[in-house]
C-alpha cells in the first residue's frame, strides 16, 4: 500500500507534465488543459493524506527499495516517516491551491499550458527529494527544482527583468549546490555510500565510525552541505536571488516561497540533523539569526508589496533554520509547516489586490507588467531608486481603502498577518515561533552559552521587526483614504476560483488545524550522537543531570529542546518530560516574544494608520540606517560591482589574452608554416620529389622507346625470334 500510494503521488504530476510535453511536440491541445494538472496534485494530495494514515499507527520509519547500482552502494528508494509525511501534505496541498488560484489568475496567458506544465514538474520534483532515501536521490530532486525554478521564474522571458531574474537564481544556487555537491563526496569517501538510513547507512555508520578526530572534518561537511540550503533557501549571503524571483507570476511565488523551492533547504538540514556537530550546529543558527535581521529590517523600507513578502519569506526562513541549528527540531519543522500555509495565503492575496486593478490596466499579466510599459530597473526590478520601478498595481502607495472593496482578500490577509507576526493564542504562526524562541532560550540557558543568548536576542529582535512590517503592509493596503482614486475605483474582489484558496489557506493558519497532521506522538526529532556542549558552557546547577528540559506544547505537540547527556557526553534522543531546571525558558520567551509582537503592531500602527508619528521623519533622522536598509546592505551593489565586475574583467582579459597571445601563437605558426616551412616542402617537393617521379618516368618511356621498335608487326619476324629463341635455349642446355 505505501509503495502505490507513493508511486501515484510522483506518477501523477509527472504524468500530467509528460502528457503536456507531448501535446506541445505534436502541436496539439485539448480544453481545459489546466484540469489535468490539477487534478493529478488533488490525486496526489489525496494519496498524501492516505499515508499519513499508515504513519499515524506506525511512526516508524518505511524504508522502500526500488533500484540499487553496482558493487558499490548506490541505492535509490523511498524513506516514509512522519517528517515525510507531514511534507508530502504540506507540498500536495499548497500546490494544488496554487494550480486552482492560477486557473483564475493566468487565464488568457499564450503560454497557460506550459505554466501548467511546469507547475507539475516542479511538484513532482519537490514530491521526488521528499521521499528519497539518499543524497542520490535528494541531489537529482534538488536539481529539478532548480530546473523548474529557471523555467518559471523566467516564464515571461520577453522582460529583461525576468530574464534576468532566471538567470540570477540558476546561477546563485549554483553557487551553494558546488559547495553541497563537495560535502556529499566527503560523506560517500568516508562511509562508501551515500544512502542515509539503514544499518548501512550514513547516520549509522557515524554514530559508531566516527572518533574524536573525524569532528572537524564532520563539521566541514555538514557546513558544506549546508552550502546548498543557503542557495535554495535563500540565507545570507545568497539571498539576494530570492526578492528578484517575484519577476515570476505571482502564484509562482507563492509555491517557490511557500512550499517548495525554499522549503527544500530547511528539509535537507533537518534530514542531516543526525550528523550535525557543535560547530556545524553553530554555523547554521548564526546564518539564519543573521538572515532573519537582515531580511526584516530591508522589508520595513519598501513598498512593492510582493517584494515585502519576499524578504518576509527570507526572514522566516532564517528562522527556520536558527530553529534547527540550536536543536529545536520539530519547532523549525513545525514553522516550515505554519508558514507555507500562512505565507501561500500572503501572496496569493497580494495576487488578489493586484488582480484587482486588472480592469484598468489591461494586462495580460496583471502584475508582471508596467501599464505604462516602462521597464523594471537595471536591479532586476527592485526599488533601486525612491519611487517609480515599482509597477503602480504593486505599489502600496497607490493602494488604500480596499478593505471595503475586497472583503474575502482583507480578512484572509489579515488572517495570515496575524499568524506570521505571532498574534496570541489561536493562530498558528505564534506557536511555531514561540517553540523556536523557546528552543534557543532553553538552549542558552542549558548551556549557559553566550552564543545562544545572543542568538535569542537576535530571534526576538527579527520577531518584533516582523509585526512592524506585516501590519505596515495591511495598513497602507486595506486602511486609510484611497491614495489613487482612479486605482481604488476599478478595483473589485477576485473571482471564487482565487478566493477560494484564499479561505481554505485561511483555516489553514490557525494551529487546530495544523495539528490535525503534525502531532508530537509521530513526530520525534532523531539523535545527535555528535553534539556536544561547548568546552566553556555548563548546565546550570538546578537542572538534573542527565536531562535539559524545555517543552513546547500545543494540543499534544511537544518536543524536548535539549538533549538527554550520556555518560559520554554526547546528546542522545530527546525526551518529552524534560521539564527539569529550565521549565521558565518556554514562560520567558512566550511573554517576551507577545511582547516584541504587540510592540511592533502598536509602532505601525501610530506610523501608518493614526499617522500620530511620522516615517517620514524617522528616515530623515536616521538617514544612515535607512539607506543601508533601502539599498538592502549593498548585496547586489556588492556582487555587481564586485564580484561580477571581475568576473567580467577576467573573461575580456582572457578575451584580449586569447586574441592577442594565443591567435597570435596560432597564426604566427601558420604564418610561419606559410612562408616558410611551405615554401621550403614546395622546394622539395618540386626538386626532389617530383624530380625522382618524373626521372622515373623519362627512364621508362625511353626503355619503352626502344623495346617499340622490335614490334614490327610482320609476323615473320616474330616466328624468327621465337626459333631463334629456341635454338639458344637449347645451346645453353647442351652446354650445362
């Protein structure tokens, strides 16, 4: 049953793709081809639920067998546990909400059922590096993704903007996949394999191979494949790929940025947990405390709404991965589930608002186009300078006053602001945060760390930005006076095919709900036989030993933040009752993380709904501040003028190099060759060669001159030379 059910979620919309590809090849079509597509992601959602539940009796792992390659163990297969499970819905479900939302949103595109097409190829993708079982399998999934990521981040190719957009995430990825791709060689010369479960697998054999020695180069490979999660999720330093992706339609962003492309990095560092050190661990939580500050604190400054979610999907991210770093394990996973759900509702109702003003700009992308056919910036279309790139329908200082006018698309959004801004108690958003803040607490104060309190500092820090940003989005966007009245006239709510998805997102982002698949009796962060406390941290003395305690709870989800401490000092599984010595961790960052939250909705609140305090004047009083935030830390500045300005100086230096020096080489040698090593065989050949061939041909002509004369033709004289031969041969026989 597990294998058919998991070979129908691949099969049916890589089926759907196929039979596309194949209609496109022929030139042929039949209508309605978005059902097709669709139905294969319902399909597979149905089958999704169907497994979990075979997971929810059995949360032990399924491992499924399906190709193995020479004497070396190159396994390919499916890995079914809960984490599996959980994904494999998250995905399914997101998807086929998008496929719906797009039937509605892309209608009238040329090119509508190749944007079907490619949707179902990246899904099967992502439902590929899901369930496989190996870093095989994981790797071909993740390059597909990027595949599709090109494909449909670049899907109106004919913009600059978007061409370039494609070709800046393809290449930026690229980037930390070098870096994955390494870290994977490591493993598989170290442990000959590169499957990851099973007796013979990866984590098995570094619970029980590895010696103190082999940390450091364990942790170098766990860094290094972390590499990848940094290019697919979009963590600093290569993030700027991501805000440029909203080139793509907009239900392209809400897959890339909810349940797929950028979910796959999170996956795979939750899946190498096990083999994770103090250092790789460390690594991982400062790049995304750092990825989550610096994301916020660009999308306090602009005004494309799209762009907002954008550095709010990278943040988020950041969080994500702090999660995992500090051990919190099923609190990042549980994020990653909140979040798709919350986030697939922010920007399928950022593609609302803009859908609305379609009537009067006329589009045949809504969103994708200037109505007044001005091109994006040189910057991929981001708001390089003060103002007029944005394109007026994403522009938040045009919108206003839609909340009468979009009722659904108001109250979903704000549905889904509350959540990721971690409004208490009934949303979903507040609970997956708050376990991550209590994690990295419970961590600090187990440990005594520095590093970890300064990383809970920076957690609460990005989560208050958060609030700030989101509830400035809905302001400017549903509340106020109409700031383009043309604009707010011609705006209407989005048709049932789009709200629709808008209200069953909605449901999604509240924690019931969540709950109903993600439930800590299945979901049981694995152990971390190569964790250990730093030399300089030390539990604190009212804690006991052998246990760390901290518990988030929420309708029966729990995880255990530390880990149980062998008598060998490493971290072992975590434990569920581990409520000794750091019980106050979870209370701490519960009322400090509302605290942040209602902080940062009353700030935007007096600046942009009472307007009781001026934005305008803050930016001026901390002009600094704000054009590093604006010009987004001078990333792209940086890459731009650095590292592609070289990249372009090396290769006209090779250009000139190969012009000058080596076709200089080359046709010297054949000028040499030329004039005079030609003439000097020419010499030769004329002299030497032709002279031999043509004294050869002199010599017999003159034999065959004077051999001539004998043939008289009279045969006379030939009887008497055949006896006068006769007669001398008989003379030499007698004489012998």
């Amino acid at each position: 049953m597990v294998v058919l059910l998991i070979s129908l979620i691949l099969l049916c919309p890589l089926a759907a793709f196929a039979i596309f590809g194949l209609l496109g090849l022929a030139k042929r079509s039949f209508p309605r081809q978005d059902y097709l597509s669709t139905a294969a992601m319902l399909i597979a959602l149905v089958c999704s639920l169907l497994l979990l539940q075979e997971v929810v009796p059995d949360p032990e792992p399924h491992t499924v067998q399906w190709l193995s390659l020479g004497s070396v163990t190159f396994s390919m297969g499916f890995y079914l546990d809960s984490v599996t499970a959980i994904m494999l819905i998250v995905v399914t479900l997101v998807s086929s909400l998008v496929h719906i939302f797009s039937m509605g949103y892309m209608h009238g595109d040329p090119r509508y059922p190749r944007f079907f097409a490619f949707l179902s190829l990246f899904s099967f993708s992502m439902l590929f590096l899901v369930v496989s079982d190996n870093l095989l399998g994981i790797y071909i999934g993740w390059e597909l993704v990027g595949l599709c990521s090109y494909l449909l981040i670049g899907f109106w190719f004919e913009k600059d903007s978007a061409a370039d957009a494609c070709k800046k995430a393809f290449l930026t990825t690229r980037v930390g996949d070098v870096g994955m791709f390494i870290g994977m060689m490591m493993l598989f010369t170290k442990f000959d394999t590169l499957s990851l479960y099973g007796e013979g697998g990866i984590f098995a054999q570094a619970a029980v191979q590895l010696n103190t020695g082999d940390m450091i180069w364990l942790s170098i490979a766990g860094v290094l494949i972390f590499c990848g999660a940094v290019g697919k999720s979009a963590q600093v330093p290569l993030h700027t790929w991501l805000p440029d992706a909203m080139e793509g339609p907009t239900p392209v962003s809400a897959l890339i940025h909810a349940a797929t492309m950028v979910a796959a990095g999170v996956y795979l560092t939750a899946r190498m947990f096990p083999i994770l050190t103090e250092t790789s661990s460390l690594v991982i939580a400062y790049i995304g405390g750092i990825t989550a500050i610096i994301a916020a604190t660009i999308a306090i400054v602009r005004f494309d709404i799209k762009r907002v979610l954008a550095y709010s999907t990278v943040s988020q991210l950041g969080y994500m991965m702090l999660g995992i770093g500090v051990g919190s394990y099923v609190a990042g996973l549980f994020h990653l589930t909140t979040h798709a759900f919350f986030k697939a509702l922010l920007f399928l109702g950022s593609g609302s608002v803009i859908h609305a003003f379609h009537a009067m700009h006329g589009h045949g992308h809504d969103d994708e186009h200037d109505a007044h056919g001005h091109d994006h910036d040189e910057d991929h279309g981001s708001e390089h300078v003060l103002g007029s790139e944005i394109p007026p329908d994403q522009d938040m200082r045009n919108m206003g006053g839609l909340r009468h006018k979009m009722p659904i698309t108001f109250i979903t959004m704000l549905i889904a602001t509350l959540s990721i801004s971690g409004v208490p108690f009934i949303f979903s958003g507040f609970w997956s945060k708050d376990a991550i803040l209590a994690g990295v607490l419970g961590r600090a104060m187990e440990w005594n760390s520095v590093h970890h309190y300064l990383l809970f500092g920076m957690a609460l820090f990005a989560a208050g930005i958060t609030a700030f940003y989101m509830f400035r989005l809905i302001f400017m966007t549903f509340f106020g006076e109409p700031r383009n009245q043309e604009m707010h006239d011609m705006a209407h709510e989005s048709p049932k095919s789009m709200t629709v998805p808008l209200l069953v997102l909605a449901v999604l982002s509240f924690p019931v709900v969540n709950t109903l698949w993600f439930n800590a009796d299945y979901v049981k962060p694995p152990e971390q036989p190569h964790l250990h406390a730093p030399a300089h941290a030390h539990v604190s003395p009212d804690s006991k030993v052998g246990e760390a305690g901290l518990t988030f709870s929420l309708f029966g989800i729990s995880e255990a933040v530390a880990a149980e401490e062998g008598a060998d000092g490493t971290h072992g599984a975590h434990g569920d009752d581990a409520h000794h010595g750091h019980g106050p961790a979870h209370t701490i960052a519960m009322v400090l993380s509302i605290i942040v939250a209602g902080l940062g909705i009353l700030l935007s609140w007096l600046f942009y709904h009472r307007r009781t305090l001026s934005a305008e004047s803050v930016a001026t009083t901390f002009r600094p501040l704000y054009t590093l935030f604006w010009h987004k830390y001078y990333f792209d500045e940086f890459y731009n003028g650095v590292l592609v300005a070289v990249t372009v100086w090396k290769s006209r230096l090779f250009a000139q190099f190969d012009g000058t020096i080596v076709d200089g080489i080359v046709n010297g040698v054949g000028t040499v060759t030329r004039d005079i090593l030609a003439v000097f065989v020419g010499v030769f050949d004329n002299r030497i060669v032709d002279g031999l061939v043509n004294r050869v041909a002199e010599v017999t002509w003159s034999i065959g001159g004077r051999v001539r004369q004998i043939q008289t033709g009279a045969i006379q004289t030939y009887l008497f030379v055949v006896l006068a031969g006769i007669v001398l041969l008989i003379l030499i026989f007698r004489a012998l």
